[in-house]
C-alpha cells in the first residue's frame, strides 16, 4: 500500500470513529430527553421508562464491561474454596436485569435486591439463560436498610454502578459488612469522580446536579474509595482506571475503579 493510500485510510478511520462517538453522543441525548419526558409529564410510569431503558442500554454497551467484570469476579471459584462451600449464596445489590449472572459460578444462588420493581421482568428473562444460577429470592428494598436479608448469611455481595446512586453509602457498607458472612468477600465496580484537575473532572461538577435529578440519584463526583476504606472490612484491594473501551460520548464516566474487600 502506497503512503497516500496509508494516509487516506488513516483519515477514514479517524473520520469513522468521529462519526461513531457522534452517533453515541446523538443516542445519549435521545434517551436522556426521553427519559426527562417521562420523569416530567408521567411520573408514575418513570420507573417503568427507566427500567426499560436502563435494559436497553446495559445490553447495548455490555461489552465495554467485560475485561472489568472478568477481572472482578475472576476469584469467585477461589472465594467458594476458601469458605468451604459447594455453592455460593450471592447477594446482588441493585440486581437491575441481572447483566452480572454470566460471571458468577455455576451453582451459585442470588438473592436479587431491587427497588424497582418493573426490573424483574427483565431480570427473570436474563436468568433463563443461566441455567447454573437459580435466582433464590427476590427483594424490592433499599439496600441502605435490607431488613429481610439475615446477619452473617451471604457468602459474596455484588455490587455494580450501584454506590453512585444511593441514598447513603456508609450505610449500605454498614448493611453489606452485616449481612456478610465471615470470611466473605464484597465485589464492586464503580465510576468514580475524576481525581486529576481536568476537563472531564470540570464537566463531571458542571453536569452532576442535572444527573442527579435526572438520573435516579446517580452522582458523578462521589468518591467511595475513602468509605470502603473506612467501613471496617478485614482486607480492602481496588483499582482506579480510566475505562478505554467506553465510547468518548461517556467520558464523563470513565473514571472507575474495581475491587474486593473482605469481612
């Protein structure tokens, strides 16, 4: 290939993937309009709107997770051994359509906090596909006060792009460390606020009131690094990434972290 033929499909390429995060920028856009229509005009069917959507577009940009998410749950089979037990009893916070059951082990029951309940539907879909993963229970609550999950009786608590839209992270760390059993291990995998002074960090401030408003309480300047830290966990391991593979429309979100901690 000749260098100008080079240069021109070096330009289409970036022409192309311009063209993409356009594309992204313009479906974002839709949807939050959509989204503010139905939060406005017909509030009792927003959360019908937002599980929906919410399905939608986890499965739309579910691939864009699946490095992070293998890296994540990678020592579940080890957490099984170490705790001496055949199955894992997983208690998923914010369980939403249930886009995490293909990385948990086969045999594994999970108890599915959600309090939306126009998810289950969507939840009960996905679980179909993953024979080896029963749904034992399902619970419409708030994890900042999961009164029907028992002291010391799940083996894991998952927990994913779920701390930035809680009313209380301390106290859903409090409710996680109490229903843990000993030994047990809490996986989470965040998008974080920003740390370096930055552009993204500016439009994270700029843009979080309206988020927050709009988007089911989910903030875009917490930092739950420092609340994992100080909740009382035996042993807390996490990464700070920029997430790459997320489209350039999302940046506001790429700022993430991953990790465990330990009872």
């Amino acid at each position: 290939m000749s260098d100008i033929d080079c240069s021109l499909y070096q330009k289409c390429k970036e022409l192309a993937g311009e063209l993409d995060a356009c594309t992204m920028l313009m479906y974002i856009i839709l949807v939050a309009v959509v989204i503010l229509l139905a939060y406005i005009y017909i509030p009792k069917v927003y959360p019908v709107f937002f599980a929906m959507m919410c399905t939608y577009c986890n499965n739309k940009f579910a691939h864009y997770a699946v490095d992070a998410k293998e890296e994540l749950f990678s020592d579940m089979s080890e957490l099984r051994e170490s705790l001496k037990t055949e199955n894992l009893t997983i208690l998923e916070i914010g369980a939403g359509s249930g886009t995490n059951f293909k990385y948990f082990p086969s045999g594994s029951s999970v108890i599915a906090l959600e309090p939306n309940p126009h998810f289950q539907k969507y939840l009960k879909r996905n679980a179909s596909a993953f024979p080896g993963v029963e749904i034992k229970q399902i619970v419409t609550d708030w994890a900042e006060k999961m009164t029907q999950i028992g002291d010391n009786s799940v083996h894991a608590v998952v927990c994913t792009v779920v701390l930035c839209s809680v009313k209380d992270v301390d106290a859903v760390l409090s409710e996680t460390l109490r229903v843990l059993k000993p030994g047990g291990r809490f996986y989470y995998l965040e998008h974080i606020y920003c740390e370096e002074e930055c552009f993204t960090q500016r439009m994270q401030r700029l843009i979080n009131p309206i988020q927050v408003r709009f988007s089911d309480n989910c903030h875009l300047t917490r930092t739950v690094a420092d609340n994992i830290d100080s909740a009382g966990f035996s042993e807390v391991q996490y990464r700070k990434f920029w997430a790459r593979k997320m489209p350039r429309a999302l940046f506001i979100m790429k700022s993430q972290m991953l990790g465990t901690a330990t009872k």
